[in-house]
C-alpha cells in the first residue's frame, strides 16, 4: 500500500520495470530466488538509517564530540542485536544526532545514501518517514539535541531531505517518497507538521505520520488531532504508530480519532479480536517489523509466536520493514528471512504481500 502519486513512477511499475532488468534471480535456488526479487518498503526511518562513516564525517567536520571516533566502536554504542526497552532503544538517537541535525549538507547527503542503501538492497520503492524538528536548530522549540541556535527550520529540513531523495532517485533508478512524523511528546510541533504535507505533497511527501510514546493520551484539543483532522480535510494520506508496544486501544485511537489508513506496527492490535476482525474486513494496512519487534521487546522473542504469523494466516494487509536499519544493524533481507524462516511466510505469501504493496 504504498502511497506514491499515480502514475508514472508508481510501485508497481517501478516494480516491473525492475523484475524486467533482474537477470540474476533466475540463477539462483526457489527460496532464494523469490527473496532477492525486488521489493517495497513502507516503514523505515531516514534518522534511523545514516551510515556510520557519515555520522563520524560530519562530527569531525562540525567539531562535535562522539561517544567514539571509529565506525567500529560507534556501532557498539548506537546498535544492539539482544533486546532492549523501547525507552533504551530510543535513547540511542542522541549519541548521533547532533552530528547530523542543523547542517545543511549533512541533512541532504543522509537522504541521497538512504536512496543508495535501499537500492542496494533490491528495493524499488520506498517511503522514508522523518521528524523535520528534530533535524533543524531553527524556529523550533525546544531546539533539539542540545544544539545552539542556527539558521535551518523544519522547512528547510523537508526542503533538503527532498533534494536529497529526488538526486538518489536518479543516481540510482528507483523511487523514493518521504512521510512527514508528529512526536507523541510534542503536539506543539504537529499543525506545522500537516502544513508541510500540504505544502511539499508530492514532492517527495505523501503522508504524515506519529510516532513516540504510546502510552500519551491525545486530548480533545492537542495538536495531534488538529493536525490529522487538517490531513483528513486536505486529502494528505495517514499512517500513526500504534500497538507497537502499546495495548490494542491505541490502535483503535488511531483508526477511530486520527482516521489512519496505515498502522505502524500494530502487533498488539490482534489481543482485540472484535477490533482485530473490523480491521481485517477494511483490509487495513500493518507496516511490520519483525526484526526490530524482537530488539525493542515489542513482541513474545520466539518468532514462531509473533502477530505477523497470524497476519499471514489470516490474509492480512502487511508489509515486511527494516524501521531503523542502522540501530539494528540489519537489511530488509534479515526481515523477509526471519519471516520465511519461522513465520510460514512462502513465495506466494510474498507475491500476495508485494501485491498489497502495490495498492
């Protein structure tokens, strides 16, 4: 279910005009082969997905101090592969941020490699969702990251991360659009958020998304809803982070409050079997992830118990995700082999999954 604009440049075409050129699946065996075909990604985020070398660049360049010099030693600090609090999963972005945030270059050049990276990765559509607040150090506030004031505002974030997209587009012959995230713990942020999606829709934006805190109750007047409801109103599409770690009431918050045509995540979703079948009939969309569902301890750590096994036995509508590939220190491969591995995920399951993608 990806939300491109019609037309040219669609998932599915882009999908066809890649299986049309991947000569190399044909030589390898039937598991393997279906695997490797390209694919869509719908969850990832772009502040999750900086290379190291780039961070450590760009610290040395801007004199700001790292928890480690050596790409080595960075990993160890910022990626995990045992389990972890949500809470210490998130704590993670502020060893790195700041060498990013409020430069820029930097800002630009990290949604170029994110391009290049999923390229790599034999994905042909992909849809990265940021915070523009968190990468700017002007008319924000709180300015983030400890940063002294500077001269990029939310505005010149979407700016820069779109340039950067649209160049990697080129550069590297699939397509890329961005989804624009709300923080749970900053609904001051949000209607600037949903003026963005209006004002770059399609180029690259094509959603709005919120993320953080669950367990945050949106108030009859929070910004949050204000935002969504402006969404609604203006045709921008909506995914919300909900029943990641949160119960299933969060989820039904989303759909019922903040009208979301995606969920992200979504795992819990399912401990409510009345709203787990009404999301089923509206065929509602769950951006999974498996791998990093292990990692925040979102999920029972056995896979052949995670909700996407019953997804899958259900015909659900999901997509299989990375999230943050550079904590985790994964590809969208270690999410589709875990899924094949212990999920009961076939070809054919990855044919109807592609499929729903397209949509």
């Amino acid at each position: 279910m990806g939300w491109a604009s019609r037309g040219e440049g669609e998932p599915d075409s882009v999908i066809c005009q890649a299986a049309q050129r991947d000569n190399s699946t044909s030589r390898m065996d039937g598991r393997a082969c279906y695997l490797k075909k390209p694919k869509v990604e719908l969850h990832v985020h772009l502040d999750g997905s900086f290379k190291p070398e780039t961070i450590i660049h760009f610290a040395k360049k801007r004199q700001i101090q790292l928890p480690a010099n050596t790409v080595e030693e960075l990993l160890k600090i910022i990626s995990y592969d045992e389990p972890l609090s949500l809470t210490e999963f998130l704590s993670k972005f502020k060893h790195y941020m700041p060498a990013i945030a409020g430069d820029r270059e930097a800002i630009k050049r990290v949604a170029y490699e994110f391009v290049e990276m999923k390229a790599k990765e034999g994905v042909v559509y992909v849809e990265a969702r940021y915070s523009p607040h968190f990468l700017a150090n002007a008319k924000v506030d709180p300015i983030p990251w400890e940063q002294e004031e500077g001269d990029i505002t939310p505005d010149d974030v979407v700016d820069l991360v779109n340039q950067g997209l649209r160049e990697g587009e080129k550069a590297f012959n699939i397509k890329a659009r961005s989804i624009l995230c709300c923080m749970r713990h900053m609904p001051k942020w949000s209607l600037e958020v949903v003026e963005l999606c209006k004002k770059y829709h399609n180029d690259t934006v094509v959603a709005i998304d919120l993320a953080g805190d669950e367990s945050l109750i949106l108030e009859a007047d929070a910004g949050h809803r204000k935002a969504y409801e402006e969404a609604v109103r203006c045709g921008i599409h909506r995914t919300v982070h909900a029943g990641e770690v949160g119960p299933p009431s969060v989820v039904k918050e989303a759909v019922e409050v903040l009208k979301a045509e995606r969920i992200g995540h979504g795992y819990h979703t399912i401990e409510d079997p009345h709203l787990y079948k009404e999301l089923l009939n509206k065929e509602m969309h769950f951006e999974t992830c498996p791998w990093s569902s292990y990692l925040t301890g979102a999920c029972d750590p056995d896979f052949t118990k995670h909700p996407v096994k019953q997804f899958i036995k259900d015909k659900a509508n999901y997509s299989l995700n990375t999230d943050d590939p550079l904590i985790f220190r994964s590809t969208i491969d270690v999410d589709y082999n875990i899924a094949a591995k212990y999920m009961g995920f076939t070809e054919d399951e990855f044919y109807r999954v592609v499929s729903w993608d397209q949509n």
